[in-house]
C-alpha cells in the first residue's frame, strides 16, 4: 500500500519546523514565509502586489525540476537553493537518482571545511566494471563517506570532486527519495520497540522519541558500511538505542547513497538574523525570481542596482521609515534591514542593525552595532544583538543579551534573575533567555535605550511595566500557540497596508 501510494506521486517536503529563535522578527510568519526584496521596482506596481517571500523563491526552482512519478523531494526550510536543472543530466541521459539521492554544490575546500560534504566515488576511465561504467555516464555518482566540519587537508585527501583538483560536494540539505525508499523508511516507523511499548511512529508522534533525518538516516544509507561502523560513526550524537539503530541500519543500508555535484547552484542560508538580510539582497543580485513572475513569462524588473545604496540601508514593505546612518559610518558599513515599519525615526551605527514592526516611534540615540529593534502589533518592542544567545545555555556565564554578558547586564541595572523570569528554577538557571520577561510597550521610544546603556535605564519603571518573553510575543493564535503573540496574518495585511501608502 505504501509503494501504491508514494508511486503515484510527487511530493516536496520543506523542513521548516522549530521556533526559528535565531530568526526571532520572523517568527510569527515562520523563516519560509519572510519576507524579501521587490522584484518590481515600480511604486505602482508594488502598491497592486503581494510582496515576496522566501518560499515564492524557492517553489521557482521545484517547478522548474525534472520530477520523476513516485518521488519525494526533502529539502532544508532555512536555506535558498537554486541551479540549472539541465545539468542534472549527461549526454542526453536521463537523470538517475537511485533510492537516497543527495544534491551537492561544488564549492571550495575552505567553505567545505564549515559544512557537511559528500565524499564521491571517483570513476576509472575504461573501467571494465558493468555498474561503474554506468556510473560514468550518469550525473549522479556513489557517495562512499559523508564528513561533517572537516579539516580543509581531510577534504583534499577525502572528498575532491572526481575530475577536479580543489572542489568538494557541500551538502545543500536537498534529497531525492523512492518509492522504495519510503517503504523501507515505513517500515522502520513500523517497527515495535519492546522499551517505549509502542512502535518508533507512536513514540515519535509522542516525544518519547527523536531522531534527525540527515544524521542517522542519511548516515545509515552509506554503502559498504557494517552497522559496527554505523554505530561508531553516529558516536554519542544519537538519542537512538542500539537496537533500533541496528533496525534502521537493517531497513537503510541496502539502498545506498549517491549524490550529484551540481557545478554553479546558489545556495544562501537565511536562517539567522545576520543571514536573513545578507540572502534576501543576494536573491536580487544573482537574478533569482519568485515562481509568480516565472509562472507568467514575465521580467523581473529589478535589477541589482535596485537595490543598492551609498549607506547600505534597505527599507522594505516600509511607509515613512527615515532610518540614517551617524556622520562617522564609512563607506563600507554593515546591512541595515528595515521592513514592515511605519512613521519611524531613527540613527543607526556602521555596523549590522534590523528594525522590524514599528510604528510611530523616535529614538534621540544612534542605536550601538548589531541592535535590533522588533516591533508586535501590541506595540511592545524587543531589543536584543545579532548574537544574543536566545537558546538554552549551559551556563549563566555563556548567556549575551545586547551585546555583554547578561550577568553584567543585570547588574548594571541592579536587577535580581527573579526580576525577569517568572519561574523560579528558571530564575535560579538563568540560562534560557527566550522565557525571560524583558520587554515591553514603550510611550517614548527613548525608553528604549535603557536596553543599552545603563545610564537611560529607569529600574522602577521597568518592574511596574507589564512585560513579555519572546516565547510569549511568539505565541501567535493563527499557529496554535493560543498566546498573545503576534498574528501572521495580520502582519501580511499590515504589508499590504503600508505598500498601499507607496
């Protein structure tokens, strides 16, 4: 039934789930649904569009992809993928995936060295072997390792790209599965685990149980590799037990892993806040287009230069934004992103700033590097830098918040942990400031540099003022999370709004 079902089909599954909290402007929208660059340039043709976002870009591109009846596409929801789909196949050849196919970028050792990479089976020319000599003529090629951050001599003795001197597959996060391969997959999910009393789906279905698919699935699909060797390679990294790992190597194995190294794909991470706006302008440079103005057969009218400024400041989806960068910055200064603001005034540093949501606000102080402003639709406005550590951390010490040790930042304030989290044990942790209550609505946007300089912090004020965490202002109704957090509708209607006003 599995096979009938999945064989009938074509399916586009985009990895897109968890809180986004290093992206925490976008996550009442999610990161697929942020927003990007016009590719129109002209008011009146932006007064009568839906803005762009990430997910038009990336459906252009799976449009435009050869698929085959049966298949299913995997694809990573924090990164833009885009290449030429003809060369997916060779000397007029079809494309051959097999059951577990990865899609690799070409790229050099030195950026390999930051991310996961493909070992290749290089192919002998002349090779009498029927199945390499097959290989030879397909695009996609036998995967016989797989490393993840290794060092740059690793991956020149290791991973070089066959045919190629100084190139490596980089792993994009984009799979090709079977039939077969979901058959094989349902029949893991299937399976009864003796421990949880339940089989792995229940068990996953109820966070009894997790698993990561491109690293013990994936990693189990490696040919040639006993499940010792699996075991081994997975280490301490996996939450599974031995025995369901010796099940999903037993399910897995058989099928193999190959991958095809596509020669010139972009490939733009957009899944923190220094990444998000970095991607969104080069989406516009490199010519990519949302799947509307492919659909249609029309131009993109903007062009790069569109895009660019003397001060580097990029205003988008915004109504009466004046956002200036302070006499000192240089030629050279960091992105700003500005979008979805209205009636807002404000001096910016030379370094990396985004300004997100708001309405009707002044601020006298030039805002320091890397703050971030980020306005709800209650008015409440969130400040925090590009590496403030909204995760979970193992130590009060390792926690930053607007640019200095949150340790520091409280006692500059002379505030206690109870101040600002509610919960006691997360008071007594202090490691987890995505909980804590630390913001709130402003009646003068110069209560905001409080934030950032102890001097304009107003403690009495603060204590009085009812406040928010970031998981509250992210409980947003229209996902489910029935808090108070913003509503992503809502904030689609208020793009239109301000696009309106152009």
């Amino acid at each position: 039934a599995i096979r009938t079902f999945f064989g009938r089909l074509r399916v586009l599954i985009l990895h897109a789930g968890g809180e986004s909290r290093r992206l925490p402007c976008y996550v009442p929208e999610g990161k697929l649904f942020g927003p990007l660059l016009d590719v129109v340039t002209d008011k009146d043709d932006k007064r009568g569009s839906a803005p762009p976002v990430v997910l038009d870009v990336l459906l252009e591109l799976y449009f435009r992809y050869p698929w085959k009846l049966g298949e299913v596409l995997l694809a990573s929801g924090d990164a833009i993928l885009n290449f030429d789909c003809s060369a997916l196949s060779q000397a007029g050849s079809s494309f051959f995936r097999g059951d577990l196919c990865g899609f690799g970028k070409a790229a050099s050792l030195e950026q390999g060295a930051r991310h996961g990479v493909f070992a290749l089976t290089a192919v002998e020319k002349g090779c009498n072997d029927a199945a390499t000599a097959e290989d030879a003529s397909m695009s996609s090629m036998v995967v016989r390792d797989f490393y993840q951050k290794a060092p740059v001599k690793t991956l020149q003795a290791e991973c070089l790209i066959p045919g190629t001197a100084d190139q490596c597959a980089l792993d994009t996060g984009l799979f090709s599965m079977s039939a077969e391969w979901c058959v094989a997959f349902f029949q893991f999910a299937s399976a009864y685990d003796d421990t949880l009393n339940c089989t792995v789906l229940q068990a996953v279905e109820d966070a009894k149980l997790y698993f990561d698919f491109y690293l013990e699935v994936v990693s189990a699909s490696i040919p040639n590799q006993s499940v010792d060797m699996f075991q081994e390679r997975l280490g301490k990294s996996t939450k599974l037990a031995k025995p369901l790992l010796n099940l999903l190597h037993g399910c897995m194995s058989s099928l193999g892993l190959r991958c095809v190294a596509l020669p010139d794909a972009t490939f733009l991470h957009f899944g923190t806040l220094k990444e998000f706006p970095e991607a969104a302008l080069e989406v516009v440079s490199r010519g990519l287009r949302p799947l509307l103005h492919s659909v249609v057969g029309g131009e993109a009218k903007a062009k790069a230069n569109d895009h660019k400024s003397s001060t580097n400041i990029h205003i988008v989806n915004s109504n009466n934004a004046k956002v200036s960068r302070e006499a000192e910055s240089s030629p050279s200064s960091e992105v700003v992103w500005v979008e979805m603001c209205k009636n807002v005034e404000i001096r910016v540093s030379g370094h990396f700033h985004v300004v997100v949501g708001l309405t009707d606000l002044l601020i006298s102080s030039t805002l320091p590097a890397n703050v971030c402003l980020d306005g709800r639709s209650d008015g409440i406005v969130a400040v925090y830098c590009a590496k403030t550590t909204f995760k979970r951390e193992s130590s009060a010490k390792s926690v930053f918040f607007c640019g200095v040790p949150f340790e520091k930042w409280l006692a500059e304030r002379q505030l206690l942990p109870s101040d600002v989290w509610e919960d006691a044990r997360e008071a007594e942790a202090a490691t987890e400031l995505w909980v804590a209550k630390l913001f709130w609505k402003p009646s003068l946007g110069d209560e905001l540099i409080g934030f950032w300089d102890p001097a304009h912090f107003d403690k009495e004020k603060f204590l009085q003022q009812p406040r928010a965490s970031l998981a509250d202002l992210s409980a947003s109704s229209s996902s489910g999370g029935g808090g108070g957090g913003d509503d992503a509708r809502e904030r689609d209607a208020r793009r239109w709004e301000l696009r309106s006003l152009l």
